[in-house]
C-alpha cells in the first residue's frame, strides 16, 4: 500500500520537483498540494507540464486534512516553515525543504538569519538532511531538516576530507557556480533572462553567504574542533545546477583515494576516476553527485570538483532520499532516473 | 524475463537517450552498444552522464553478436542505416532512427536525399513510426522507421486536421522553433554556443527542409489528395525542443475540438483548452506532446501550436514507444517520466 | 556646440541604450538624467556598466531644469509619457520613446491600450518615428512618437510591399520572435531565466498583441484601404533582437526587388541578396535592420525575414536617429556603431 | 590622413573584432584583410554583420601587398604567426595577437606550445602588449605580441599586488570563468551549444593552461623572483566576458588600495569602491575591465574579481590601444564604444 503524502508549498521549484519525482515514485502517493497564494487553482494552472497528472487541486495549509497522511513534504519559503511544522501532528512525519531546521544552534540560527527562531525547541529534533552520513539518524527520525544545496554539493566534497584530517582545515577555499532555480520561482530583477544572459556575478561574498552556517556546524562536527571555510558564490546563466570547486591543501592522491573510500558503496556519489574532471550538465534533473580530483603544478594542492543539480540531489531528490528511509521504503526507490543529457 | 536490446550508433544524442529512457525501463535490457570510431571506449567516456550505469562497452558493428537479441535500435548516421539493416537477422526487431526508412516511395527518397536508396526492397517494408497513427501496423511490425522529430511535432498539430478536412489543405503554414540537438553532436561552425547564443537564424527555407518529404508523404495520405504545405525552420539557442507554429485557415472552435477529439485517449498528446499556448520547457526530456489552439481577430484562421522534445518525444521516446508495441509490452511502459521544469 | 539632451527615464534598458549611444555622439551632450525610484543616486548605481562616464546624477521629473535644453529623449513607462510631456516648454523638443503617442486616433488609443488618453490633443501632433518613411515630417517636428520595436521590425519589411501592392493584403501573417528586453527590466516571473532557458512561448497570440495597432495605422495608410494582419509573438532566450518572418503572398522576385529598391539609398537597412537569411546577431547593438526574402516550392508565396536590436534600431537608435534630424546634426551621427558578433 | 591597415587571419573573431572596433576608428583606414581559407570572399559572406562596411575582399597572404602598409594586426592561429611575421618588411609595424611571442624564452615557449619555436630570434624583440604596464615600450616598438585574454586579466588584478608585496607570492589561486569564443571559431564538439547550454565545465585545470606561461613570466618580472600561481580556467554557457576569480592571502583594504592606486589615471582600468563585486555583461563588447575587491570572514584573505571581454581589452580592443601608441595616434581613440547591456 502506498504511503500517503501531502507537499506543503507545492507551488516554488522544490514543490514542481518533489511532484516531478514522487510521479514515477511506487510507494508515494500524493494526497495534497498546497500553495496558499495558488489555492484553488489545479496544479497545471501553476506547472502545466505537470498536466498529464492526476493530482490535486492546490489547497491553503489551513485546509489540509492531515488525518491520513504518513508524510509530509515542506517546501515552503524560509522562515514559514518554522511556523507551520510545530502544528502538525506527530504522527505524520516532516521533511523539511527550507532553511528554518538545518541549524541545531539557535544563537547560530540567529546570526545567519537575521532574527531569532519560532520554534526554538524542533531545532535540535530535527535530523539534518545529508543522507550519506546521517543514515540511520534519518531512518530514525520523524523529523528530517533537507540542506542546502549549495552546502550539501560543498560537503560532499569536504566531508570526508575533514574527517580523515587529510587536508589543511584553516585554508580551505570554495568557489561556487550556481544557477539561477536555486533562488526560487520569485521575480526579482536580478534574475531576469535580460540580466543574466551572457553574464556571471559573484554575489554573498566574503563570508556572507547563509549556507556558511551549515558547513560552519557540519564541517565543525566533522573535524573535531572549530573550521570556517571561505565560499564565493557565482550566479550562473542557467536554471539548474551547482558546481563547486574547492581549492585545497594536501595531498591530490591521499584527496582523491578518501573520497573514492568515503563513497565506495553509495549508489548517487560518484568519484570520477583521478584527474578527470566533472560537468555541471552530467547530472542535470538527476540524484547523483559527480566528484572529481585534480592536483596542480604547485605540490601539496588538490582540486576538488562537486556537481549536483541544485533541485534534485540538492533538494526535492534529496528530501526523497530521506523520506525512503523515514518510511522503510528502499532508499534509491523512484531516484534513479539518468541525467537528462544533452 | 527482460527482452534483449542493442543500439547501434550509441555515441550519437538519440542513442544516448536511448539509453537514458531504457535506464529505467523494467522489460528492456541492453546487451550491446555499438559506436563505431568510439569502439573499445566504456559508455562513460562518451557519455559520463551514464557512468551509474552497468552498461556493455562499445564495439563496432562487425563484432555485434545478434544472436540473442529481441530488439535492435538504429540510431546511425542517415544514410548508414540503409547499409547496415539489411543484414540485420529478420527473427530480430528493428527500430529505426534515422532518415533512411521514412519514406516508402525511392522516387522521394532520392529527391529530398540526393542520393539513390540502398535497400530500395526495405522501403516498404519499414511501418512509419508516428505511433499514434500507425499503432496496429506497429503492433504486427518486424520493421518500425522513426519519425523525424520535426515532421513528428508538425503531424501531430495537422493529421486530424487533414484528415477531417477542416482546414484549407492548400494554405497550410508551419514556423518551426528548433533546439540545436536536433542537429545531432557532430562539430558544425553554425552550432556552436558561440555563434548560436543570443541568436536565430532560419535554415532551409523555402521548401527545402528535408522532413518536407515526409510531411507530403503522410499528409497527402490523410487527405487523400496531395497536399504541400510551406515550412521554414529557425534554430534556437536552446539544447532540447521544438515549437511548431501552424497557421491555418479553418474555424479555430473546430480546429480545436477535432484536435481534442482525436487525442482523448492518447496519453501522450495533450490538447488544452481552447486559447491555451504550450511552452517549449513544459515537456522537456519527456514523451509528450502538448498542443493548443487559438483564433485570430482575422475570423477563420486558426494557429495551433505543438511542442515536443525532439530527442524523446520526437526520437528516442518514439523508438522506445513503439518498440514497447512491438514486443507486447504496455506502450508507456518507461515512458511516463514527467518533463523537467525549470 | 553641442546639444544639450535630458532623458526621462534613464533607469529603463530604453534609457540605458540611450546613453550608451550618446557617450560617443559627438554632438549631444546629457545635461540631465531622470528615474523617480532612483533619484539621487549616480548613474553607475544602477547600470554599473555607464561608470566610465562623467553623467549627471538621477533626479526626480520634478527637479528638472528644462531652461537650456534642446531635446528631451522621454524614455518613461508606457501611459506615463502622456502625463509628463505636455508640460514640457514647447521650446524644448521631445522624442518619446513609450507608446503614448504611437497613434494618433483617441479610440484606437483606447481600444489597444484599455483607457482614455490623458494628452489627446497632442496625439496627432506627435509624429510616427518610423525615420525612412516619416524623414521630412520629423526634420521639421517638435515632436516625436518612437514606434513599438516590434511595430517597426515588421513595418521595415511590409510597407513597401503594401505601398507598391505587389502581395495579397488580406492574408499577411507574421510569426515574431522577440528577445526579453523589450520587456523591459521589471521583475516578471515569465522573464526569469530559470523559466525561459531552453524555453519559447508565444503570447499576445490571436490579434491582441499592441503593436497590431501600430500596424493597423501604418499599413493602411500605405495602402489606402484597411489592412489587418495576423501576429503570433514568441519569447525568446536571449536577451537582445527581433526576429520576424512574414509569411506572404505574392511573387518573391518582385517582393525582393521591391524591397531592394525601397531601400537602396538607406544606410541602415540592408537588403541581403535574394534567398539569403538575416541571422539576428548580424544587428546586434547596432542601428542596422537585415532583411532577407526566400521563394517557396508553392508558388505564388514569399517569406520576407526582417531583423533588427529591440534596443538599438527598434527604440534608442531610432531616437537618436530622430533626434539628430530634427536638430539638424547628420542623420547617422552616432549611429554607424558596427554590430557585436560573435 | 589616416593610417593604412591591414588585418591578417581576419575570419575569425579576434579578426572580425579588429574590423568592427576600426569601422569607427578616424585614423585608421583597412587596406587588406586575409584569410586564406576563404579567400576570394567578400568579408561579408563570412561576416554577414559588417555587410554595411566598405571592405576590401579576402585575400591570400601571399596575395598581399604591404608596400604601402603602416601596421598589420596579425590575427593568425597560434603557431601561424611564427611563420608570416619574420617576412613583413620592418618598415610595417605589427601587432601580433597570437600566442607565437608572448614569451620571451624559446624554452618557456616549448614547454608551454610543445613545439621549438620557428621565429627564436623574434622572440625577445616583441614588446608583451599588455599596455598600462608597458605603455612606453610600445610606444617605441615596431612588434607587440598581444596577451592572452585569460593572463590580461588575471595580470589586471595581480600585478600591482604583486609588485607591490601586499600578498602571499607563493598562494594565490585563480579560478576562471571564461566565454567561448576565447576558443575561436572552429567547430569542435564540446563548444557547441548542445553541449555547453545549460552547463559549467573545467578544463586545463591543475597548472596545464597555457596563459601560466605568462603568468609566470610576468609576476615573476613584477615580483623579481619566481611565482607559480594556480589557475583554474572553466567553460561558461556565454559567448563573451571572463570573471577571474582571485584567492589572496593580504589585507584586503591594503589590496584594494594598491589596485585604486595603481590605475587611478588608467582610462579602461575601472576599480570599483570597497567591497563592490563587478559582473562579466558591465563590460560587454568593450575596452574596460572593472576590478573589485572584498574581504572574507576569514582574516588576512582578500578576493579580487577582475572581467574584461576577451575579444575586446582581452585581444582586439587591447591591439587597437596598441596599434594607437605605436602610431602616435591618441591611446583611446576608437576605444571609447560603452559596453553593451543588457
């Protein structure tokens, strides 16, 4: 019997996403939409390539009957999501899309995002989202915080690093390209098709960029003592995908035969072959994580090359991956779709 | 028990969706990838966007063992099916993706292809791939000829329409919107990003496009009288997709409501309502087709327009559609994918 | 001497473009620059690009000193334009650049634009900015209505064929393609980049498209008699140039040979030799406008291909060019910037 | 009266951008173009959007004459230019904007281009064109080699900081965002727009890119003892424009100060204020490089950004700058053409 899920916020690209997955998705069945500013309206009105679904009519949360739900999907805009979530009953399960839970610090929570937490006391329950190395926390939890995924391609190619101590961690350099359906369906006049044809623009520089709180609290974790990396965004002139390339200090071989360790046995990391490098494109509309190493003329460099598509792996893929576990589905269920290549 | 599969020319753009789609197809299983000037390379080294996949490595077509196969996919070169097929064993179904078998008539053939067929006895072998029309034949088929993805988009917008007699057979206009895949992966000056970005440019006007032969050949069959419509292409700075614009002289309520009619049960092929415009974006990498339909302040004009993605929809999504026919599997099996959007 | 110019508006891409022109205009001199929003930052604030020059600040429309001004390029949002330019000194002249005054029957105005005209005793003293066919009458005006980029795409390829009567006038069909900036630099959810890479849409399909207006004056005026054409827009993903192909009947040969002679003495329209096509980057940022004209295999029809830069010729070029006859400065002064390609 | 020009190699784009830069260029008049492979054409046959220019028809290079020449851009392939630039009589000056003799040291040359060099006593006579470091060089010269487009930039934001001491000479890493055109025109399959939509790529990563030959002879020169940088080049989805992306370890308010200070009365070396991050379109199809530099969380670190266009300040506009100091003709003259935005 299929598990009954509700996508809350169903009307932003995380939501069109989770629908666009859970479509061929066996074990989910969708059983509400909401989108409150889009209440009423069927959801091709909002995604019409979405038409040839049977889905439901987008709904306010106010009316979602969450009786017979085993899950819910929370793809709202930051900072709704902690208002929302504390209602719902604790017998449904949550994974949240947004940023509101990826903190376990509400001191740190406060400093990234500018004001204090609605829902101080979730913040530690909930289980933080990178599925390769929160596993069984996830298969555990009834509450999972979804990254970011800008943070969750940078540790993908930090993480295991960090950990093994096989890298420099006071000199560890991300330089971040970003396309533009990581800033959401919102019109703004950056990111208009006039703006960034042709262009590319660092914005969040010099520190700025809230995902720093993720890698200052993961990375933190993962090493045993306090790290802060450096992370210059790059907005992109194309609507899905992240590659991040991390400058750093240590071995390229020792870099290259960790992660291909770390990742020997997960089915979405793949660690390219040493020297080859990974594109953006090779993982477009997909759950996989393309790694690449390369050293550098300068002895001691290793260059790290992590690409995934910001609104799967990083994501609505992401989140699935996650509710698999919560509900005792198989964890690659409806994920293996190929990269959509050219 | 899966049914056994090779696809010959697998370096190309179709073979790669080919793969793409049967990746996630449950009754399909590849044996062999042929690549002729690629033989000997892992399919990842052609194609990294594949490398989670355990596919054979590529041979050249001398060393295809045919002996197992339920199914061969053609996606050679035009011009080099007509060689190759011909020696294919008959107890093995073929489904071709090139030019060479779409038209039954070796008179057109030489006309819109400069050349003499090969394989003239062939010709009319090959059942014409456009699924929706040709479903039984394909059904009973040893032999299936792809469709060009153009011809396809167009023929989706006009069959019934001609059929039914509804519109002027004698001022039928199509403005064809092309992505550059269509084009396939070999390295022309015209379609690099550089020349094409921020661009458009017509290409074989005039009458001059060669998917012109089929569109004669299948429209002139619906009508029952020759039929000879006016198409000129323009190339997109996009990767994926067509838009087909149709102008027509007809009553736009009617044009509309055949159109609807003649889809209800195609799963495929989505007719909205009357006065809706299909985006090119909204059945991206997928194997529908959306249509709509509009009148003009001119009365008994009608403009219809239909979007598909060439590479699926428009090739690869056909091939695996009729193949699914031609085995005895369900037709959308593999194929129900939703588009990725943004 | 230079003549001393304020533009109203500058924060608009029409604006932009007017500066960008004028910075090597060597007889202009921009005394004042205006944006309501922006006043009171440098211009450098808003288009970053503009920071090499030595310009005016942005100021309010109140705050303007309009005692030693020669000219007014008034570049504000459509419906704006009527509200400020009556209140301009009748010794200052005006080149609007909105579609205020782009027709000068009330009820037309009404019809196309959905509300009363705020300035209708000005309407029909604005003349038509359409330079090759309105040259004496804007030599000799106060004041000048630019024309709609898409209006004069499709007038530079019609009007002399309707004026000549050498195709059919009741069956003109134009299939537009259209680059994002002429949509200005608003933020609007369908001009995102995440929504319109790999995306073409049309819009405004079936008449209602506002140019129509335009065309509906222009045409008939050259013809004598009404003209109602047919217009289907499409968005492109770029983010400058038009495109537009007009689909006619009537003799091809006669129609290029009508063109070539209608604009044998014009610099800035080029005809190209029959049967090449105008790609739409050969005009990109330039005052220039190709046009193309192929036959077709049915007889007795022509495609007229005309490009030309949304910006440039299709609005700020068109102004300057205006301008400089209406001050009496060489026509081209400014203008013969060559076209950036690739 | 003006001087005579001649532009060899002018079918591709650094040639083309050399045409359209002097079509409003006073002082220089084109007397020949060549291009071997398509002599005999019209330049407009393979430069449709410079049809409005009176140019002279492609010629062979030994079909030119140079008895009347005062300079000759030489926008030859590398590797070419070693061969024709030994024969051009030394009353013609030339502006080389190959790689053939960016490097002084046949060795480096070697290494760098895998070949000995075929014009070693040429070598050390040409002046290295990056012009705000070696303006009365050139102004002296007969032959100035052109920069790379990727080392011009990077050099823009390095060499000052270099010279100045303010940075760590042993850690400075560099990560390129660059266009394709850098690549020139020549049809290859991982520039066409199907593969590169859509897409970000690394290449030559690891200390392989050719420009660090440059890099490394001139930091080197600037600092007076050997500095190896890292750089980092990736492909972009875009036609024109590098981003550098520069990692140093100083006082970012002491670099920012020395880049201010270094080109405070340089015309087309805009620095912006503190803190401000410049985009790749702000200097589209012109002259300028804008610089900005920002601080990091981290302390001691400072990220330089610099953009240019690489057909413009990167090669064609910088040999212009060049050409003009070698004549005597003021150093901006026909360089003054603002950037095109959007």
């Amino acid at each position: 019997m299929p598990h009954n899920i509700a996508i809350l916020g169903a009307s932003g690209y995380t939501g069109a996403e989770l629908v666009r997955i859970i479509a061929t998705h066996p074990s989910f069945e969708i059983k509400a939409l909401t989108g409150d500013r889009k209440a009423g309206l069927p959801m091709s009105a909002v995604y019409p390539h979405l038409r040839h679904l049977n889905l439901p009519d987008l709904i306010t949360i106010d009316d979602l009957d969450d009786s017979d739900l085993d899950l819910v999907f929370c793809a709202l805009p930051h900072a709704t999501s902690q208002a929302v979530i504390p209602s719902i009953p604790s017998s449904v399960k949550v994974v949240d899309l947004s940023a509101d839970f990826r903190l376990r610090d509400p001191e740190a929570y406060s400093k990234w995002y500018g004001k204090g937490h609605d829902a101080v006391e979730m913040q530690s329950e909930a289980v933080y989202g990178l599925t390769e190395f929160y596993r069984e926390e996830i298969k555990a939890a009834r509450f999972v915080a979804g990254t970011g995924c800008n943070a969750a391609t940078g540790q993908y190619a930090l993480i295991p690093l960090v950990a093994a101590g096989v890298i420099d961690l006071d000199d560890i350099i991300l330089d971040l390209k970003a396309a533009t359906s990581g800033a959401g369906r919102s019109a703004k006049e950056h990111l208009l098709l006039s703006e960034l044809n042709e262009n590319v623009k660092a914005y969040s520089a010099g520190g700025t960029h809230r995902h720093l709180g993720e890698f200052d609290q993961e990375l933190s974790k993962a090493a045993g003592r306090d790290v802060r990396i450096q992370l210059t965004p790059h907005l992109l002139p194309a609507a899905r995908g992240i590659v991040m390339t991390c400058y750093l200090k240590g071995d390229p071989q020792k870099v290259h035969e960790t992660l291909s360790n770390a990742y020997l046995n997960e089915v979405f990391i793949q660690v390219l072959p040493f020297g080859e490098i990974p594109q953006m494109k090779d993982v477009r509309a997909s759950n996989f994580c393309h790694i690449g190493v390369v050293g550098d003329r300068v002895s001691g460099r290793a260059t790290v090359f992590a690409t995934l598509d910001n609104l799967t792996k990083g994501s609505s893929g992401q989140a699935v991956q996650n509710a698999n576990l919560m509900l005792g589905v198989e964890e690659t269920t409806g994920l293996m779709l190929a990269p959509v290549y050219p």
